[in-house]
C-alpha cells in the first residue's frame, strides 16, 4: 500500500500545508511509503513530486489518496478520477467571492472557481468526505456528499511547536507597557473583519480611557493593497495611528511574544472553515473574545465570549470586563487549555486520523 | 452538574456585558477624547528585510527564479510568471534583469525587499536594450570590464594550472589503482577458463552414462507395453467371468423358480398343512411375550403369516430367490441368504425364538450340533426354538436336484436338545401324525 498527499500549494506556515504535512508524517510513521505532490512548495523540507505522478505511484486498488482542498484545481479531479483505490478529500473551506468584490478581481474569481468545484468534489464518489469543522462538511453536504461517509476531522497545527518556541523576549519587553494589548491573529483578507475590529477597539479606546494597543499580526498581502489601505484609512479617520501595531511576516517567536503579552484575543472574523488561531490563544493562555460567525462557535466552544452581533460596543464591553474580572478570566483560560488538551492537541487529532484510516490498514 | 452552572454564570456575565455595552457607548459619546496612546514601539521588522545580489543569484534557472519569487514577492511563482521568467532566461537575459523584475515591479514594490546595489545594475541592464545607444552601452560596459575580465582570465589561468597539476596526481594515483584491478581481472579469467575445461571434462564423462540412461528409458517403456497388455487380458478375463456369473445367477433364478413353483403345487396337495401350522403358531406364540422377535429359517410365507397374525415380529431367511421374493411382496422382511452365514452374524441373546419348519434341509449343511449351540447363543433366557419334522419347500429342491431326502430321528433331536441344554422340550403332534417339537431357553 502507498498513500499520496494531494495539495495545490505546499507551504510550511500555512494551516492547509501543516495539516497535508501532519498526515504525511503520521502515514510514515505508520509505516506506509507517503510522497505529497504539489504544483509547488516552499519553505518545506520534506521532498515533494509533480502533481502529474501521483495516479503512477498512488492509483492502485490497494493505495490511499487524501486531496486537500482550499482551492480550485481542475487537475486534481482529473487526476482523482484515475486512482482506484481509496480516496479521502479534506475540505478546509474556500473564502466566499463577496467578500473580495470591492478588493480584488483575482483573488474574486479564484474563490469563485474554487466554489464552482465544490458540487464536482462533492459528486466525484470519494470513500470519505473529511472536513476541519462541522461548518465545512455541511456544505460538502449540501453539494451533494453522502452523509454517511462524511466525518470532522480538525486540522493539524504547528501549535505545539510554538508552545515550546522561544518566545521574541525584547517584543514581550516592548508590549508589556501597562497598555491594554488588543491581539488580531491572520492574514490580512477582507473575510477577517478587520475594519469590524478596529470600530470595537475604537470603542474601547473611547469608552475607557485606558492606554490601548491593537495588534494586527498576519500576512499583508500586497495583491489586497486597497484592503490593507481601508483599514490604514479606518484606523486613521478615529486617529489610533499611534495605537496600532502591525506585524507582517511573524517569525514563531514573535507570534508566541505576541500571544504571551496579549490581554485578549480579539476575532471578529466573518468567515472561517475552522480558525487555527483560536487554537494557539487557547494552548498559550490569552483570554477570547469572538465574533460568532461560520466555524468560530464550533471551534471555540466554552472557551471564551461569543457575540452573533457585530456592535463593537459590546467587544469593547467584553474585552474591559475580562480585564477586570479575575475569575472570568481564569475561567475561561481554563476553560480554553482543557479544550485545547481534550479536542485539539495533535495527539488527539492523530488518533482520531488513524482509526478514519483502519479501514484501510 | 458544573457544566450548567458554568453556562448559567457565562450567560448572567454576557447580561451584564450587554448591560455595559450601552453605558460605554453613552460614556464615550459625552466623553469624545481618546486615551492616550501606548508607548511608541518602533517598528516591527518582518522576518527579512535586506538581501544580497549574490544570495540571490547563487541558485539556477527553475530554483533561482522560485527563490527570488520567495524572497522578493514573498509566495510562489504562478505558472504564467514561471514561464515569462524561464523565457527570458533562456534567451540570455542575465539574473540581474530577473531580479530586478521582480523588485521593481508593484507587487515587488509593495513588499519591499530591500536588495543592495540592485537598482543601478537593473537600469544598466535595462539600458543595453535600448536600440543602438543599448548596443553601445553594452560595448563600453564590455571594454570597460575588459580590465577586469582579463585579471578573471589570468586566476582562470592560474587556478586551471594549480587543477591540472592535481588532476594529473589524481590520475596517475588512479592508474596505480587500475593495477591489482587489471591482476584481479586476470586471475578472474584463468578461473573462469578452469571451470570451463572442467564443465567440458564433466560433459565428456556424461557421454556413457547417457548411453545408460537410454538403455534403460528403453527397458522401461518395453515392460510399461507388457504391464499394459497384461491390464488389456485381465480385463478381458474380468468381462468373460462376469458373464459367466450373469448366465450362472439366471440359471439360478430359473431354477429357484421351478423349485418354489413344484413345492407350492406338492404342498396344495397337503389339506392338513393350514390347520396344523395355525395349531402350532398358537401353541408356540402362547409361550412368548407380546410382540416377540422371531427368526424363522426356510419357512414357507404361510407359515410366517400364520406367526404374523399372532402377534409375533418374524424375520426369515430363505435360499430360494423367488420364495424371498413372494415373502417380501408380503410385506415381510427377509433375507435370501446362506443360513448358517446368518445365523453366525446374530448377536448374542437378541432373539425370542427361531423357527426350523424344515430341519432335514437345514442339518444337511449345518451339523446339529453348531445349530443347537448358535440357537443357545442367540435366543434370549425363557426364549423358544421350533423345530418342524415334515417336508417343506429346500427339502423338495433336494429331491428335485436329485439329492436323497434326509431322514431326521424326532428322539434323537430331542436328546440332543436336551444335552443342548434346552429345557421343557414338548411334541406338537397333529392328526395326520405331523410334529414338530417346541424347547425352553432357559432362564
């Protein structure tokens, strides 16, 4: 039996890329000859082969096939149709086009092609429909998935490695200034509701006159330049220039400083398909507060404050309590490690992978 | 039941952050100042902010061009990308050109990947193409570096030197290598032409011995044609036998069935045969219990339906072929068969009585002896044996084989059931002076 790992993009720091990685290092493990192939990859030390081999090496009655799909990839279905023997798909979701309207033709159009693909993923016949959350499977459903071989299975996460990082000492220093640190985690895209953030962080500042930092920590994306530029102009139009600080390109020290120094966790979020970030501040202790929308409520459980409203005041409201209640706080930071510990760790997540594979061991 | 306890308290705290939310919001609008804004951190460098043109340029073609999307743009190439920077490559545009597309373009820009010295090169680079005045500046930058490509020359020169030198050190430690290498090699070869010659003496020795392997094959496939021929006869011989069995078993069937036919016309002419058996059924099934088992040897099937209808479970056992038939069409179970084969098969004790009508026939094969001591054998204790004296179908084939017809003395069977061992030994007499004598098994 060999098993292959189907990925468009392969990149290491990426939620999609760390859990293709996870499942190809968990099939080594368990003994099965694993290559992930690609149409490319960086920053990756695991060797990779050309998308066009995988039906020569893994196509077999007796092989496995996982397809990581967060894109669309018209040579992936074309290749899947070949392969004979098992087929998984692990849907992590794809960004909904509206929200990329007003930003970004490209990245518009790549999400509508990747959504058109949804109803052919759906009907391609897979043996199993894997999906990060409950959110996600629904919707493989709803295209037409068989929901008896439909199952949730969280993605794997470099968490653990940035609970044992060094954490970036001079950064903790830096924030650790009495300020009030505000913590935003992701890429900067249109469907992470960073303007939505801004407004409760500007509620904060103004209803409680305390020194503030908001922390946008994530990718900037130069092909959302007029994204990134609405939020600059946000951010300046209530004159928190001086408040806001961004970190682009994190190295895992920072993102472990960042998370050690933070008072919250702020998510207001429109969409996600599972939201490893939540995650991380659950394993390193920063208390949550969150937009309830998409996957975040499944994911975040008991673990921190959920609004379904977008009113910034009650986030701002949110965030002054926290700092405040003590027993709140610890509560929910407990709350977060068990939840972390019992549903998420990679141990668990392993186990849970394994006996979707004993089927086919 | 924490778990409720738990949500209760988060809902009532929510309550109260709603509760909140408002007093905020009515606090900030009557308070429209800021707060003061947190100490200043300068700023956060991205993970790589500066790289050299030779970092850059140390890789080739495919992996240069993947490393400087990388580093410059910060993601993969897409394939559209991939293949306009491969395209430039492979007509001869140099690496600082590519380099320098990437920098400077908006995407480029917008990252800003700060790379030492590139800009100026990029717009030589950019200048030669420009027509005619390109050609020039290209010729100047050559003769202007032409300097310097002759100081490259000269430690070319110096370097190739100091390799050739080594090179040929290398070599010549080579060939000192090469040297057991080429023994070795021919000492291989003298082994290989010894086993050669040796296979070739093993092949020649192997010539009579095949002579003998054929000699033999020979002999072999002569006595497989003579076991083959002799299989042929004996199934001959086997067909020939059966048919004279097949004619041998018709010619008995005919001649059980004349015997049957003759005896049941004699006994017709006996008026007193159905009274007198009757009489002894009921005599002999008194002495027995209810449904008891008895054997009868060579009886007729009136005899046996006489026993039948008193009750008694009768098996007989009849030489006649046809006789058989006539019982088992009767509904009777019957064994055609050599009596004394029988009798000797029967368990011990397993019967409540036996029945001989026709005696003489029965002790022409079997000594009254080994009859009695089997009837002691098989009968069960307070069983019954009958012994009939008159004449019955066998003793009518014995005469019509030509055979003398046995003469049995009724006092001296009588003695010998006695001796046998029988008790209460009885004659059954009739008016036509027919007996039959009756014995006790005892207990």
């Amino acid at each position: 039996m060999k098993a292959a790992i189907l990925i468009p993009v392969l990149t290491s720091k990426d939620a999609v890329g760390a859990d293709a990685l996870a499942m190809a290092r968990i099939l080594d493990e368990l003994g099965i000859e694993t290559r992930v192939f690609c149409q490319s990859s960086s920053g990756v030390q695991r060797r990779t082969w050309p998308a066009e081999e995988m039906v020569a090496f893994a196509g077999g009655p007796d092989d496995l096939v996982i397809y990581h799909y967060s894109t669309g990839w018209p040579l992936a279905l074309d290749l899947l149709r070949r392969c004979r023997g098992l087929r998984m798909v692990k849907y992590h979701n794809i960004t909904p086009p509206e929200f990329f309207q007003r930003y970004s033709g490209d990245y518009r159009t790549a999400c509508e092609n990747g959504r058109k693909e949804l109803e052919k993923v759906a009907a391609l016949g897979f043996e199993m429909y894997l999906g990060d959350s409950s959110y996600n499977l629904e919707e493989l459903i709803a295209a037409g998935a068989p929901r008896e071989r439909s199952r949730v299975l969280a993605p794997f996460h470099r968490v653990q490695e940035i609970v044992e990082a060094e954490a970036d000492v001079a950064l903790i220093d830096a924030l650790t200034d009495g300020a009030r640190n505000f913590l935003m985690v992701g890429r900067v895209a249109p469907n992470k509701g960073h303007l939505h953030l801004v407004e409760a962080f500007s509620a904060y500042v103004r209803a409680y006159a305390e020194p503030a930092r908001l922390i946008l920590l994530g990718k900037v994306d130069p092909r959302l330049h007029a994204y990134t530029e609405a939020i600059r102009q946000r951010i300046d139009a209530h004159g928190l220039g001086e408040h806001v600080l961004w970190i682009d390109g994190a190295s895992e020290a920072q993102l472990k400083a960042a998370y050690l120094a933070s008072h919250v966790f702020m998510l207001m979020s429109e969409h996600e398909g599972f939201c490893v970030p939540l995650v991380e501040a659950m394993a390193l202790g920063t208390p949550i507060v969150a937009h309830a929308s998409s996957a975040i409520p499944e994911t975040l459980g008991d673990a921190g404050i959920a609004w379904q409203e977008q009113d910034p005041w009650l986030y701002a409201a949110s965030a002054a309590r926290l700092f405040t209640d003590d027993d709140l706080r610890s509560g929910l930071l407990e709350r977060g490690r068990r939840r972390y510990r019992q549903s998420f760790s990679n141990d668990v997540l392993r186990q849970r992978f394994v006996e979707l594979l004993e089927p086919v061991l | 039941m924490k778990k409720p306890d738990a949500d209760n308290s988060l809902r009532r705290i929510k309550e109260e952050i709603r509760a909140e939310a408002q007093v905020a919001r009515s606090r900030a609008a009557h308070n429209p100042r800021a707060a003061a804004a947190p100490r200043a951190i300068g700023e956060i460098a991205p993970a790589r902010t500066a790289v050299s043109i030779d970092e850059l340029a140390r890789f080739q073609f495919i992996e240069f061009i993947e490393h400087a999307y990388s580093v410059l743009l910060g993601r993969s190439p897409d394939s559209a990308g991939l293949t306009q920077q491969i395209r430039l490559l492979e007509s001869g545009r140099s690496k600082i050109e590519i380099l320098g597309n990437l920098r400077f373009s908006g995407e480029g820009r917008a990252v800003g990947v700060r790379v030492p010295w590139l800009l100026p090169r990029y717009l030589l680079a950019k200048a030669m193409h420009i027509p005619l005045i390109g050609y020039a500046i290209e010729w100047l930058v050559c003769l202007g570096g032409l300097p310097r490509v002759l100081r490259h020359q000269r430690a070319a020169d110096a370097y190739h030197a100091a390799r050739d030198h080594v090179l040929r050190e290398d070599l010549a430690a080579l060939g000192a290598q090469m040297q057991p290498l080429r023994e070795e090699i021919a000492r291989l070869d003298r082994e290989r032409s010894e086993v050669v010659a040796q296979m070739q003496a093993l092949g020649e020795r192997f010539v009579p011995l095949h002579a003998e392997i054929g000699k033999a094959f020979q002999e072999v496939r002569e006595l497989r044609h003579l076991v083959l021929s002799m299989n042929h006869w004996l199934a001959s011989l086997r067909q020939n036998l059966a048919a004279l069995e097949a004619a041998e078993s018709e010619h008995l069937r005919k001649a059980d069935a004349v015997h049957a036919d003759v005896a049941a016309r004699l006994l017709e002419f006996d008026p007193q045969r159905p009274a007198r058996l009757r009489h002894w059924a009921a005599e002999f099934a008194a002495g027995l219990p209810p449904a008891a088992e008895v054997l009868d040897i060579g009886g007729g099937l009136d005899w046996l339906q006489s026993m039948s209808s008193r009750g008694l479970v009768v098996t007989a056992i009849n030489q006649n072929t046809e006789i058989g038939q006539h019982i088992r069409d009767a509904g009777l179970t019957v064994a055609v068969a050599e009596p004394s084969v029988v009798l000797a098969r029967i368990a011990d004790h397993s019967l409540d009585a036996v029945t001989i009508l026709d005696l003489a026939s029965i002790l022409r094969g079997l000594p009254a002896v080994i009859l009695l001591d089997m009837m002691r054998r098989i009968v069960r204790p307070t069983g019954q044996v009958l012994f009939g004296m008159g004449a019955e179908s066998a003793t009518i084939a014995d005469r019509l084989e030509g055979r003398a017809r046995a003469q049995v003395d009724g006092e001296l069977i009588e003695r010998a059931l006695q001796a046998s061992g029988f008790v209460r030994i009885r004659r059954l007499a009739v008016d036509d002076a027919s007996y039959c004598l009756i014995a006790d098994q005892p207990n």
